[in-house]
C-alpha cells in the first residue's frame, strides 16, 4: 500500500487528514446534469480534482465518515483527546452490554479514524495492535456488525494491521458477505504483506468481481513482489476490459454530420475550429496496439475524418497525443494521475478523449463500465461529476447545444 510522506505524529489525532491509500466514504449520488447545461465547464475553478465517488487510495476524510447527527461532538472529543485509544476506551466501558446504534457508530467512526495517521508510519506497530484488540474485544456488542461504519473499521484495519497473521485471520472471520471492493482490496493487500499468496488471489479476485480494477492492483506497493508472477498475471489477464471489434462504417455517417453540424455553429458564431489532417485506420489500430488501449469504434471514426482537433475550447486526441506526451497528453495523464490518487474508482484505465473546456473537465471511454456504474462507454467528467453519454454523437451534439446557448446570448 502506497505510504504518503508525513511528519510522523506524536498521537494519532484526527486532525491528520491524510489518510492510507484506500477507499474513503462514498459521498452521496448527485442528480445527473440537464443535457443542455448552459455555461458548462466554463469558469470552473482550477485546482486538483475532488472526486465525488471516492475509492481505493483516497485519503479519509475526518468528516461524513463518523457517527450521525449527535454523535459527531463525541467522535471529535475522543479523536482530541490527548490519549485517544484511552478516551475510545473510557467510552467502551460507559457502555454495558450491547451498545446503541449511536453508540456502535462512535466507536467504529473515531476507532477508523484513529487508523489514519498510525497506519501510515506505524503499520502493524503497537499502537495498531492496541486499537485493533480493544475494537475486537467488544465487536459483538456492536448492533450493525456488517454495516457501513464496521466495513470502513475493517478496511482501514486490513490497511494498518501489517505483518500480523494472527490478527488477519481474526480480521477476516468479520468480513461480511456484501464486502465493499476497498475492504475486498485491502484484504488482498494484508495477504499480499504477510506472503500468503493464494488468499491474496483469492481476495483479489472477489476484488477485482467487486469493482477494483488491474491497473489499481499494478501499482500497489503491496503487490509489486508478485508482479510478473504467472498466477497473478492470468487473473489480472482475466480482468481486462473486453475486445472492441473493429467495425467504423456504421458509425462514419453520424460523426461526420454531427461535426460538421458543430463546425458550422462554431462558425456562425464567429469560433473558428482547427481540424487536423484524416489519420488511417491502419495508423488509428497501430497506435492502439503501442499505447496498449482500444479506442471505441465511433472515436476510431472519428480520427479518419480529423486526426485530433480543438472547437471551441474544447481539445480532442488524435493519434500523435495517444503516442507521445503532447501537451494534451500531459495534461490529461496528469488529471488521471490525481483522480486516481484521489480515490475515483476504474478512472485509472479510462481513456482520454477530449479536454472539455477545464482543467477538471474530461470526456473519456469507460472501457469497462466502472465510472458508469454499467456497461463500457463514454462518461464526462463535469470537475467532480460523472455524467454518463450515450456515444460520440451525444458528446458533440451537447457541445454544440452548449456552444449555441452560451455564444448565442453573447
């Protein structure tokens, strides 16, 4: 598991927001935007990508993951306290019997957050021991066991535990059937630590069926010991995104009307657009093959008619950003870089597409359906929203709706 670099606490407060690499709490679902959204992407602000559907290697953020209403004031007076682990037990010991739900979700929300700072420069250490036994040691009074706040216990658990068997296998004997593919990956990460391979893959798999993805598990420190191994490998192999056939004809017809509708808005209004030169399609399918990704066939069309092209403000790739690191190129493997640090589940092996206008705004492909909660296709990123779009067409007759509405009230 990826460490981040920090000055190493003097006791695990809260306050310290950095967090392990894993999964934060997802944040709740905002309505899709209107297909017309007027002013889209413009006077975005320009700072690192916020992503709203947070997951592996985001860092927890001290808020939203602790207990209701109620319970908040409390969570902070333990995580403040100048001996945390012995206010978290002060707390246990008010409790007699089986705790309140409130009660449940005190414990678990200060005991996950008190994992944040411990885990990443005191892994495994004695702190960790501590706070894992005293949780386990009244785990059965808790009234959810399998909830939402016992699964972020158990996920950041498996994060800080470190080379300790013994204490894994108690961990896992909690792990609930509807397991989260964060707490499933971090299960994969405690194995992968302790050397025991064939739980490792067998957690990785239940990971990677849950949602994680492989380019998620190639760069994990946990597993760079195995990678190359053959086994790993096959199940990573296994997990890739399926083959796109290549078929373009269908899809040549309605992508050269919809961008020559797009062009002659743009120009009606003044906008100039540069199109570059057609690429062939032997070109296009030779340049999947070196950047190892497969374009959609409706993009793959796309490029016959204008290899790369900026309308508006908008930027999209052609074959020269997908081979070397063009000024797009960069940008947008920057965007991904972060977004993926920040916690976007399946944002890692997306493909770029076009810049949308910002910094924080993308088009991409979703080879395979992370990003839009089904199947493979395109989604754009609106800074930290996702909104889901039907095909290439969608995404440029939407440009040019907006084009019209921002452009024609100017």
């Amino acid at each position: 598991m990826a460490k981040a670099k920090a000055k190493k606490p003097a006791k695990p407060k809260a306050k310290a927001a950095s967090a392990p690499k894993k999964k934060a709490t997802p944040a709740p679902k905002k309505t899709p935007a209107p297909k017309k959204k007027k002013g889209e992407g413009k006077g975005k602000g320009k700072g690192l990508i916020v992503a709203r559907r947070a997951t592996i290697n985001k860092p927890i953020p001290t808020q939203g993951t602790t207990a209701p209403a109620g319970g908040g004031a409390r969570v902070v007076e333990i995580l403040e306290d100048e001996q945390p682990i012995d206010a978290l037990r002060r707390f246990l010991a008010t409790i007699d019997g089986e705790a309140t739900v409130a009660q449940g979700q005190i414990a678990l929300g200060s005991a996950q957050l008190m994992l944040l700072p411990i885990a990443r420069e005191h892994r495994g250490g004695d702190e960790v021991k501590e706070l894992l036994d005293l949780v386990l040691s009244r785990w059965a009074d808790f009234p959810d066991p399998s909830g939402f706040h016992a699964q972020e216990f158990l996920r950041n658990a498996f994060a800080a535990v470190g080379d300790d068997p013994e204490r894994i296998a108690r961990l896992v004997q909690l792990v609930p059937e509807d397991a989260t593919a964060e707490l499933r990956f971090n299960i994969a990460c405690a194995y992968a630590v302790i050397g025991t391979k064939a739980a490792m893959l067998q957690a990785l798999a239940a990971a990677l069926e849950a949602g994680a993805t492989p380019a998620q598990v190639r760069r994990d420190a946990d597993f760079f010991v195995y990678l190359g191994d053959p086994e790993l490998d096959q199940l990573l192999e296994g997990a890739a995104a399926p083959v796109i056939p290549v078929d373009i004809r269908p899809h040549l017809g309605p992508v050269r009307s919809a961008l020559d509708s797009l062009v002659a808005t743009l120009k009606e209004y003044g906008e100039r657009s540069q199109l570059a030169p057609p690429a062939t399609l032997d070109n296009i399918l030779a340049t999947e093959r070196a950047r190892r990704i497969q374009l959609p066939n409706d993009y793959r069309a796309l490029l016959t008619l204008a290899d790369g092209m900026k309308v508006w403000d908008n930027e999209f790739f052609g074959t020269r950003d997908y081979r070397s690191e063009t000024e797009l190129a960069r940008r947008a493997r920057i965007y991904l870089e972060e977004s993926a640090g920040y916690g976007a589940t399946g944002i890692d092996e997306c493909i770029p597409l076009a810049n949308w206008g910002q910094p924080n705004d993308w088009l991409l492909y979703d080879p395979r359906g992370v990003m839009r909660r089904g199947e493979p296709g395109y989604v754009l990123m609106l800074n930290a929203d996702e909104l889901p779009i039907e095909d290439l067409v969608a995404a440029l007759q939407r440009l040019e709706s907006i084009a019209s509405d921002i452009l024609g009230t100017n």
